[in-house]
C-alpha cells in the first residue's frame, strides 16, 4: 500500500512539475493544458500568501524547512524502493556474485554522492584561496570587474552568484539543486556528476535486472498480464521497470545537457547571460571597441533623442558618444561565433576544472 501511494505520488509530481515547465509554450497555447497551468499557478499564488504570514510566525525559516522537504522525500523515496526491491524482486533472482556486488555497489554509491552533494560546500566567495580562479577579462561579456554583492557586501568575482535560497554568493555558481538543497559549484560539482551518474546507474541497472526477471518467466508480449494479474512480486517488480524506463531518460535528458553545458565551456546561470547576449546581437545593437573602456571591449548601441551612443553592459553608463566618437573604431557583431567565451577551455580541460579543482 506504501509503495503504491509513493508511485502514484512521484507520477503525479512529474505530470505537474511538465506542465508548470512546458505548458506554456507556443504549441500549447489556448489548450487545456495551458489553462490547467494557469490555474495551478494561480492555487500557488494564494498558497504564497497564506505561505508569507505562516513564515512570519516562524521568524522567516519556514522556506529554509520547506527546502530540506525534497531531498528527504528523495532518500525516504529511494529507500523504500530498496526496501520493496529486497522484500519482492530480489528472492526471483539467482544472482551471480558480480550481480550482487553491482547491486549492493550501485546504492551504497547512491547514497554516498546524495550526502556529498548534499553537504560539501559549493566554494563561498568568502574563502580567499578560491577568489583567483576566475580572474576577469576585458573582453568578457557577461561578468565585469568590481561588481559588489548588496547582500553579502563582497566583491564578486567572475563566474559567481549570490542565492537567496542558501544566502551567499558561491564561485562557478551552476543553479540551486532542489533535489539537494544545496549549490551547485566549485567545490562540489564533481559531487553532482557523481550523483547524477549513479541515478542513472541504478535506474538503468535496475530496469535491466526487472526486465531479466520477467522475461524470464514469460515472453515481452505478455509482460503487461504477468504484471497484473500475478503476484505481488511481479506487481512490484513491473512497476519498478516501468519507473526505470520513465526515469532513466528524464536523468540522462539532465544530464547530458550539464556535459553539453561543459562542452561549451558555461554553467547553467551562465546560458540566461549569453542569450541576453545572443538577443542583443539578433537585434544588432552589440558593438565590438577597438579597445577597451575601463576593461570593457563591447558596447551596447542605443538611441538618445536621435544621437547613436554606446553605453556600458555593465551599468548603462555612456560610454562613446558625439564627444569621443572619433577616438574609437566600432564594428557590429554579426554573429555570437565572432565572440570568444574566454572560459572555455575545450571539453577535457573543462571537465578536468570542474572535477579536479
């Protein structure tokens, strides 16, 4: 009864968590879909408010418990499939040694990657030794020199972020993990890859070994009665292989976009800048200095009351106009290929930086 509730629970969960993603995308406009996202967005509104005057009775640390609320639902959620799986699927087995030391190997490195993602600190810009590993550039686009952090009152360095959700600004800052409750950055990337792969592990191997068991008492064909109309052990064991299947391509759609993000030589809080960049290229208005202003070698054209000027992507100070014009050769970028991302150091080294740091 348990494992049926948690299953009925985590689809319900995925199905909402699609539809408040991707249901309001052009395709989907004006269909039941979209209205059905409009209207959880709206029970979310009024959920916010009633959520705002309980976290006042709590002094503010209601959203601080509400975040530890996923992750501890994930491990009490991989457990009790662990539990069911020993209980129902693994007395069909005949399991050779290798298959036992994969499985038991499989979940201890679950477990282990889910805590050390969970509790290594991602790399606070407060930690000195860290503050050179990005130094600035001047023709960076998307970070600039002396940026201050007005919440924690520190210079940020390149390629960091503050959260709000954890309070501090993080060096190679990558998103906040919901999954974890943690930053994704410096210091425990190589965690998060760790905890990615060996989901995928334990889903595709658990998929494998429930597809063996089944098949071994009947042909694909008639999977779908063996599951529903046997005993409990096939129930379970069908169940587990469907949630494999259905996982273990949502897992690998993530992760292969982090490895493609490392290929490209960004972090996910990166990708929103360089398309702000890309959007102001598509609208012609980026402009590349023959040298740099105050360590900025880019520009963004705008248009003062009929006077082409260029002003600053840091702070939308002017940077050219009528005054120093002449000063400067200006050439329009044409395309993001014309722009050197000075951090990307190729697939390998970009790896390696994130692994090895």
């Amino acid at each position: 009864m348990i494992f049926k509730f948690i299953l009925l629970l985590t689809i319900i969960c995925t199905i909402l968590a699609i539809i408040i993603l991707f249901g309001d995308s052009p395709s989907l406009r004006n269909t039941i879909i979209q209205k059905f996202r409009i209207r959880l967005l709206q029970l979310s509104g009024k959920l916010f408010t009633g959520y705002e005057k309980l976290d006042k009775r709590l002094d503010g640390r209601l959203l601080y418990y509400l975040n530890w609320l996923v992750p501890i639902g994930y491990i009490i959620v991989i457990t009790t499939c662990f539990h069911f799986f020993f209980m129902f699927s693994y007395p069909l087995l005949d399991p050779s040694y290798l298959t036992q030391f994969a499985i038991f190997s499989i979940i201890l490195s679950v477990y282990i990657s889910t805590f050390l993602t969970i509790f290594t600190n991602p790399g606070e810009t407060k930690d000195e030794k860290l503050m050179k590993t990005y130094p600035y550039h001047p023709n960076s686009l998307i970070f600039f020199n002396g940026q201050v952090c007005h919440t924690c009152n520190l210079v940020k360095p390149a390629r960091s972020k503050h959260c709000s959700v954890c309070n501090s600004c993080f060096l190679l800052f990558d998103h906040h993990c919901i999954w974890v409750n943690n930053c994704i950055g410096l210091r425990n990337y190589k965690f998060f890859l760790m905890f990615l792969f060996t989901n995928i592990a334990m889903l595709t191997y658990g998929g494998y070994i429930c597809f063996n068991i089944l098949y071994s008492q009947t042909s694909i064909s008639h999977f779908w009665n063996l599951i529903t109309r046997t005993d409990e052990a096939n129930k379970v064991t069908g169940t587990f292989l469907l949630l494999c299947c259905i996982f273990t391509l949502l897992a690998s759609a993530f992760t292969i976009l982090n490895l493609r993000y490392i290929y490209l030589g960004v972090t996910t809080n990166e990708v929103s800048k360089w398309e702000n960049i890309n959007y102001l290229i598509d609208l012609g208005l980026l402009n590349k200095i023959s040298r740099s202003i105050d360590n900025e070698q880019y520009a963004e054209e705008f248009n003062l009351k009929g006077e082409i000027i260029y002003i600053s992507l840091k702070d939308d100070r002017i940077l050219i106009d009528k005054n120093n014009r002449h000063e400067y050769d200006i050439q329009k970028v044409e395309s993001i290929e014309e722009i050197d991302n000075v951090y990307d150091n190729g697939f390998w080294n970009n790896l390696k930086e994130r692994i090895f740091i």
